[in-house]
C-alpha cells in the first residue's frame, strides 16, 4: 500500500490512460517518501495484462492487479524487460574510504539492455535509483540516452539530490517532486495496519512526513528509542562547550554508527524547531518526539530564524559531501558543531 502522493500518483496514471507518456522521469523529494515504490507501481501500471499493457488499450482500473505474472514478475526482479540500477557498494580496502556510486560501466550495460528488443512487454523500463551518485563519466553516458532514446523505453531516475546532476540531465526528464506526507495520512496507515491511536499518532509525528520511515519505525520499536536518545543528546549541546562537543563527535564516528541516519535525525530535530518557530503549531514540535521514561524533553528554543537557518544548511551540506565524496567525516561533523 502506498500512503499519500495522490497528485503524482493521479497525474501518472492520466499519463498512462492518455498515452502522454515520457521516455524519462525524476523522481525527486527527501528519502524515504516512497518515490521508488511509486515508480515500481508506476510500471506496473503500464505493464500490467489487466490494463492491457500497451499504451492507450484499455484502461481496466486505476491501480496495476498485482495478480498477472507481469505484477509479479515485476515485485519479484525478474521480469526481463525491467531493469534496475542502484549504486555499488564500495569494496573494502583497507586505510581508504570509498563511496558507493553509479559507475559507467552499469549505465553501459544499461543502454545495451535497452537497445534490445523487448521480450514479453511492448517496451523496456528501468529505474536508476540514487541517481545523485551517479558519476561523471556515467552522468556523461546517460546523457547520450537521454538525448536519443532508442525504441520504446521508460526511464525513471530517483534522486534525493537533484541539484547535484547535470543541468543537462535535468532538462531532457520530466521532474515529479515528492513531498512530505500528512501526518494524518500516516496515522490513517498504521490503524489500518493493527497499530493503536496512540502509537499510530507517536509514530507520525517522529516520522516527520515519511511513510518509510514510519514503517521501519514501526517494526523495529529499537530504532525509535535510538532517536529519542539522540535528539536528547542535540538538545544539551548549546550548553557544552567545543571541546565536549568535538569529544561527542569523535565517539560517535569511532562506533562507525551509520553517520548519514545520524544527520538525518539532527536535520529533523532542527526542521522541526524551525518549523515550530514558524507555523507555531504543536503539530510541529520536536519535543514530542522526545517522550522517554514519561516524560518531555525540551529545547531549541534559544536558537533565533538566522541561526537555525545556517545549521540546517550546514547539516545537509554536510550530509550531501558524506553521501557523494571521501570527506573526513569526524572534520565534517565538527563543522556542524561550531554552528551549535
């Protein structure tokens, strides 16, 4: 079941319905929004045997059946004109630290898929998901795709990170944007899935509009107590002095703790302070998320718009460096430290 995105979802399927549609998309939005499971569905919709799948015969339905072996094979991986491109995980080399990225040579084998004939559907679809890691000799060799599309092919890029592909890349896809979630859609999601009022509400607000994460939160109760743990430890660094704060970071980076979750979970805290300095609803309250041993933590409040402003830019600069270059992770969080 997909939670919310119903203008996307419904400008997709009228795109289906009218045979409008693009030989190339970006799905663009914050993680765990739900973009790939979109354009899985989005697919499926064009594939499925229910809605006949070529273009503009039939239109059976608003949702693909998931029954038909092309659902099917489609949820499984194994249909033999879908493809899907993620970045690589880097091989472990010993004193150096490697990112994953998209390499050429994926796309290259990409394109050469592409070039053939389809075997059971009508067209070729693939989805290149983290589409920010994508190199610059990859980015380089999509391009040419991009420009040419040969036959009848479907690509859809996923990117946290639109801002960091080639302005040519971007002008040769239609770009959906994906936004957060109601909190009330999210809450709707839980009940119906066996989760109580409250626990369906405690998880919505924690989620901060991320159907994703509201599901990891979830199952894994752990990872939610992780996060109150953490956004409590944010709100005593204004009142420690540099050195403290350095020694928090070096710990936290010589745990190998995963460093991006970690900015994550800062940029929500902040966001959320903002946001309540802003829109001045409980809605928004940071604080909320913060319920351990029954009682409310508080903080932030100290911090003015300019100063906020600055340390959430400086966090998703951060958070953009870790994820596409070799920075010095423990330099890069002290960085965010001097802005607290």
């Amino acid at each position: 079941m997909i939670v919310g995105h119903q203008k996307q979802r419904e400008f997709l399927r009228k795109s289906a319905d009218m045979q409008k549609i693009s030989h190339a998309y970006l799905f663009s939005g914050q993680s765990q929004l739900g973009k790939k499971k979109i354009a899985l569905e989005f697919i499926k919709l064009l594939y499925c045997s229910q809605r006949q799948n070529k273009f503009g015969e039939g239109q059976a339905g608003k949702k693909p059946c998931q029954d038909c072996r092309f659902c099917k094979d489609l949820e499984k991986g194994i249909h033999p004109d879908f493809f899907f491109v993620e970045p690589q995980k880097p091989e472990k080399d010993l004193g150096s630290i490697s990112r994953a990225e998209i390499k050429i040579s994926q796309i290259r084998d990409l394109v050469w898929k592409l070039s053939l004939r389809p075997s059971l559907a009508s067209f070729k679809a693939a989805i290149i998901n983290d589409a920010h890691t994508l190199n610059p000799d990859a980015q380089n060799c999509l391009l040419k795709t991009l420009e040419e599309p040969k036959g009848k092919t479907i690509l859809i890029l996923i990117t946290d990170y639109p801002q960091i592909l080639f302005q040519t890349i971007l002008s040769r896809v239609q770009q959906i944007k994906f936004f957060p979630v109601s909190k009330s859609a999210i809450e709707n999601y839980l009940k119906e899935n066996g989760y109580s009022l409250k626990k369906a509400q405690e998880i919505a607000l924690i989620s901060f509009g991320k159907p994703g994460m509201a599901v990891s939160l979830a199952k894994h109760p752990q990872i939610m107590k992780d996060q109150e743990q953490e956004i409590m430890e944010i709100t005593q660094f204004s009142k420690t002095d540099l050195v403290s704060r350095f020694l928090y970071v070096k710990d936290l980076v010589s745990k190998k703790k995963d460093i991006k979750e970690t900015l994550e979970i800062w940029l929500r805290y902040f966001r959320g302070i903002l946001l309540k300095k802003i829109k001045k609803s409980s809605n928004f309250l940071p604080e909320a998320s913060l319920q351990a041993g029954g009682r409310l933590a508080k903080g932030g409040s100290h911090y003015s718009f300019n100063q906020l402003r600055k340390i959430i830019q400086t966090i998703e600069r951060v958070k953009v460096l870790i994820d596409r270059t070799n920075i010095n992770q423990r330099l890069a969080l002290e960085q965010i430290m001097l802005e607290l």
